[in-house]
C-alpha cells in the first residue's frame, strides 16, 4: 500500500509541477430520489471527461452507499473515514480505476466526518487540500435526496448536476432540492440532467415543464445539460460491473453521454473556488 501510494503521488507530481497547477473545478451530481440512474451517470460523465483528456477524480460521498465502488467491481481497504482513523495520506486512499480515473471511497463512516474533533477535522481539510491542482475536475456522487450532509457538498460545489427521470415522483423531489437550494443560496450554478428518457423529445419536454416550474415559482432559471436515453445496455453493463461508456462505446447512452460532456464543457466557466475554498464552504455551512 506505502509503494502504490508513492508512485501515485509521484505519478501526479509529474503532471501538475507546484507552480503550474490550475485551481480544481468541483462538481456535485445529486437528485432528488434514488434509483434515477444518479451514480452511473456520475462515474461515466467522469469518464467521459477523461475522454477528453481531463483529470479527473470521482468521490462517491452517497454516505453508506459505495454505489461507485459497485460499479467499477472494486472493494477499496481504505477511504475517507479510514484515512482519519488511520492516519493515512490522501495517497494512500486514491484508487486508480479505468483509464486513468481518479476514485476515493467515503466509506461508511464518512457520516460522522462533521463530528470529529479538532485534530481530525485539521488532517481531513490537509489531506484533501493536497488533490488540489493536481485533476481538472473532482466529481461528487453525493446521496440522494436532502439531508443536512448533501446540502453542504451543493452549496460548496462550483457546479451542481441534477438528475432526475421523467416520472412525477422523480420530477416533484427534483423540485424539492431546487426550492431548498434557492433558498440557502440563490447563486448556485445548476444543470439538468433528464435520464432513462424513452426519447428525446419525451426528455426535452420534462426538462422545458421543469425549467417553466422553477421560473414560475422560484424565479430561478435552471438550464438543461441533455438527455440520456434508457438503453437495455446499461443493466448490463451494470451486472458486469464495468460502465456503460467503456463496455459499450458505441450504444446510444454512450452518444448521449459524450454529448452532454460535450455541452459541460462547453459552458462558460464559474470561478472556481478550489479545492480549499471547497472546503471551507462545506465545513463552515
């Protein structure tokens, strides 16, 4: 573990020289409810931004649900929780996934990380100010729904992706989260993601009735990244543990996915906070 931590970190090293880095993007990708397909699209737009020749860590912070680690077939030993416990680098928790990809599990005791003592909260806010500069984009899985936990990781993100389906109860917790949002913090940059759409259009109506609702009601414009389509391929690729994007590149939700990395990338970009502005948001909240 001490060998594959050393060369990680001299791996990373040798990308980003100290003078050189740039300051890190932070992207939490939530919803409203579970089983809206959150957690794939998280790990496969990470990995389709590594397509793009962006860095990129994923952080699955969904507390008690190692939804990522399923996904890619891995049981990490260690996480956030255990970094603390252990007193472990950063280097030490980091795994390496598929192409490059970046992925650091939560584990199930990163519950309590706001609950710890003033020692371990110092090496928690070290450790992870040490990632900065060194990926493009740290990706947040975070958990369904609107616990006090979430609501700290969107409103320290730079940017927050909102997945839901076309169906009522999918839409109406949607709205739950942009109500709660709005009201703590006016200014958060949010996208729409409408998933298992059974067609485009069908996607791109749930999205306008979305955007209507919240203009209406929260005076709130939020804008739509796309529409990823429902495809028999992505149970499958979920049973064999391996992402969509790579077990089949060429079926429709891997289109679509590219296209909404495509339109994210294109979008102009907030100021971005860093991963230490990141923190201090989320801990101070």
């Amino acid at each position: 573990m001490i060998d594959q931590a050393k060369q990680l970190r001299e791996k990373m090293m040798q990308k980003k020289p100290k003078k050189e880095r740039k300051q890190t993007r932070i992207i939490a990708v939530t919803s409203g409810k579970g089983g809206v397909g959150k957690s794939n699209f998280a790990l496969n737009f990470a990995l389709s931004l590594v397509e793009q020749n962006r860095k990129v860590l994923i952080f699955d912070v969904d507390l008690g649900f190692a939804n990522v680690d399923v996904l890619l077939g891995r049981s990490p030993e260690e996480s956030i929780a255990t970094m603390v416990e252990k007193d472990l680098s950063i280097w030490d928790i980091i795994e390496e996934g598929p192409n490059g990809l970046l992925f650091i599990s939560g584990g199930t005791g990163f519950n309590e990380m706001f609950k710890l003592d003033e020692a371990k909260m110092k090496k928690f806010f070290d450790e992870l100010s040490e990632i900065q500069g060194h990926v493009d984009y740290v990706i947040l899985d975070t958990g369904a729904g609107l616990s006090d936990e979430n609501l700290r990781f969107i409103l320290a993100a730079d940017d927050v992706i909102l997945v839901t389906t076309p169906e009522p109860t999918s839409i109406t917790d949607a709205y739950s989260i942009v109500k709660m949002v709005h009201v703590k913090d006016p200014n958060v940059h949010m996208k729409l993601i409408v998933n298992q759409c059974t067609t485009e259009k069908e996607g791109k109506q749930t999205a306008d009735n979305f955007r209507q609702v919240t203009q209406q009601f929260l005076e709130k414009e939020i804008g739509t990244l796309g529409y990823i389509p429902s495809d028999s391929n992505i149970p499958a690729a979920v049973k064999k543990q391996v992402p969509f994007l790579l077990a089949f590149p060429n079926t429709y939700a891997s289109q679509a996915m590219r296209k909404v990395t495509g339109e994210f990338l294109d979008l102009p970009v907030p100021y971005k906070l860093g991963i230490k502005g990141f923190l201090l948001k989320m801990l101070f909240k």
